[in-house]
C-alpha cells in the first residue's frame, strides 16, 4: 500500500510541476494563432437612444405614459435601453440596439454619501447588449453580442478610436457567426434617460440621444495557409 501512495504521490507531483508549463503552452499557442488573424474593426453609430429606468417596480404604470420623461441615473438602478442603428463604418443601414445595464458606480475616490463604490478601478455599470444589423433595405445581416465594464478606460490594446469602456463580444449570428473579440464606445455617449412609465411605442417621436460602439472581431476561424 505504501509503495502504490507514493507512486501517486510522485505522479501527481509530476503532473503539478508540468501543469503550469502546459497552461502557458497553451496560451502561447493560441496567441500564435490569433496572430495569424487580421481582426477587422466595424463602428456602429447609434440614434434615437433611449434609456429606461426602472424608477418604479409599479408593473401597472410600465409603458402608460405616451410623454418624454426624464428621470436621474442612479447607483444601484437597473435599465433596460435601445436605439436605432443608422451606419456601419460610415455606410447608411438599419438594425436595433438592445441593452440592459446595472449601475454600479466604481471609483478609487468614493467617499461616504457619493453613491460609488470604492474600488481600484472606475466603471459605472455592466452591460449586456445585442446589435441586430439590418442592410439599409432592411435585409437581416446578423446580430453581434457583446457584454462588459461600462464606462473609464478602455481595454489595452482596444482598436483605435475607443475612448471608453472594457467590453468583449461574446459571439454572434447569421454573418457575425461565432464571432469574437472586443468593443468600446467613440465619441459622445448620450443617450435620454427616461422612466419605465414612458410608452417605448413613442421614443422615436419623443427623441433620444447618440452613441458609437466599435468591435475589434476575429473570425471563427483563421484562414488556412493556402488561402
């Protein structure tokens, strides 16, 4: 019985010992193959951006106010927002950004009262958004997924032109399919902030506000080497 314990014992040292040169192997192998990968970075500008601030968790006034309303944005809130897409790299289309957030703000100077967590980092909430991409004639193309930090600086190595926010694309459909990579927000980020009484029937007509985001996408798969 000792001698069985004690070749377990050195099998497993063994395994310990190669573990982490298998790990790192690994993530140097796959770096090797992402960088046989041309990303490709797409900006999608967004209009008519609202978002709905679950001020009241009254589910009898939901969507009964056909008025613009304009409620604070506040740690701890949830939200729900969307907006239409107008461009892809600049090229007229249409499609529909869908998100929900949870605030939660984080800076390494709170203070007692300022309604933020202290923390190392700054963010101000978790995202979740889709991005169904329509041609401008309204033919689907596919919906992009991406979830993250919303909000202070974006990720190293983020494509140019990201000026906020630490965000990753999770996958995607239709010709986004199995997509992945990573995203953040240029230019200005103003979306109206309304209550969830307001009728999501009129946001066009009740106007809303701007934002971009920009993907860095990695195809599926990488092209063979006789492509």
């Amino acid at each position: 019985m000792r001698a069985i314990s004690e070749a377990k014992l050195w099998w497993y040292g063994k395994f310990s010992f190669r573990l982490p040169t298998l790990v790192l192997g690994m993530i140097f192998a796959a770096s090797a193959c992402l960088a046989q990968v041309k990303p490709t970075t797409v900006q999608l500008d967004v209009n008519n951006f609202v978002l709905y601030n679950y001020d009241t968790f009254d589910t009898t006034q939901f969507g009964t106010d056909p008025a613009a309303t304009n409620v604070m944005m506040k740690t701890y809130n949830y939200h729900i927002s969307i907006g239409d897409i107008v461009a892809v790299n600049g090229a007229p289309a249409k499609g529909t950004l869908l998100c929900t957030h949870t605030m939660f703000v984080l800076s390494p100077t709170a203070t007692v009262g300022s309604l933020r967590a202290i923390a190392d980092t700054s963010r101000a909430m978790i995202d979740d958004c889709s991005l169904e991409v329509l041609t401008n004639n309204g033919t689907a193309v596919g919906t992009i997924f991406i979830h993250g930090l919303f909000g202070g600086a974006p990720a190293r190595g983020a494509p140019t032109g990201v000026v906020r926010s630490n965000m990753i694309v999770t996958g995607g459909t239709g010709a986004f399919l199995g997509t992945r990579g990573q995203a953040g927000q240029n230019g200005p980020w103003t979306p109206r902030v309304a209550s969830v009484t307001e009728d999501p029937a009129n946001r066009r007509v009740n106007g809303g506000g701007v934002e971009s985001i920009v993907l860095q996408l990695f195809p599926m798969f990488p092209p063979s080497a006789t492509q």
